[in-house]
C-alpha cells in the first residue's frame, strides 16, 4: 500500500510540475514519468484487487 501511495503523490506532482515549468523538454518528460507511474499504479491496483 505503501508504493500506491508513492506513485499517487508521484503523478501529482510531475502533473503540477509539468503545468507550471516553462521547458517544454522537461514538460514532456515530466508529463512521461507520470504516465509511466500511471501504469504502474494501475498492475499494483489490479493486483490487490485480486
């Protein structure tokens, strides 16, 4: 439960990052790590699920 609240607070913050920095490079990757942590989320809560 630990790591799901981890990537939670992960994705908002890459998410409000990404709105507010003006690089547009940094923007995508940020925007990339929250996708990324998404995906994670979404095996870890399909797993618990189970």
């Amino acid at each position: 439960m630990a790591r799901i609240a981890y990537l939670k607070e992960q994705i908002a913050r890459a998410e409000r990052l990404a709105k507010a920095i003006l690089d547009q490079q940094t923007a995508e990757r940020l925007q990339a790590f929250a996708a990324e942590c998404r995906a994670e989320l979404q095996v870890l809560t399909l797993r618990t699920a189970a």
